[in-house]
C-alpha cells in the first residue's frame, strides 16, 4: 500500500470512527470530525501531510504515477 492510500484510508476510518463517537458518546467528537476535515484541507493546501511524515517512516512507500 503505498503513502497515498494509507493516507486516503486513515481519513476515512478516522471520519466514520469519529462521526459514530459523535453519535453514541458525545456531540463533542464532532469538533475530532472538523479536525480531520481541516487537516485534509490544510494538506492540500500547503502539500504538508504529518501523517505522510509518520507513514513514511514506519515503511510506507511513496506512490509512482504510471
């Protein structure tokens, strides 16, 4: 799996796992939901990803556009 995905896919899983928090536990996970979503935005902004940082040196791969 490369950066890109891990990435793709830990957003996702952090958005649903957060919105059912939000939903189950306490309304005040929705500010974890706004977290992920400014991060996203901020990352494609600037093309600073933390969690790329992360994943790249626990062994991810960088992706090759064919």
């Amino acid at each position: 799996m490369t950066i890109e995905n891990a990435i793709r896919a830990f957003a996702g899983i952090m958005i649903l796992v957060s919105v059912a928090l939000t939903v189950w536990v306490s309304p005040y996970f929705v500010w974890l939901t706004l977290f992920v979503g400014v991060n996203l935005l901020q990352s494609a902004v600037t093309g600073i990803c933390p969690a790329a940082k992360i994943l790249r040196k626990l062994g991810f791969r960088s992706g090759r556009a064919a």
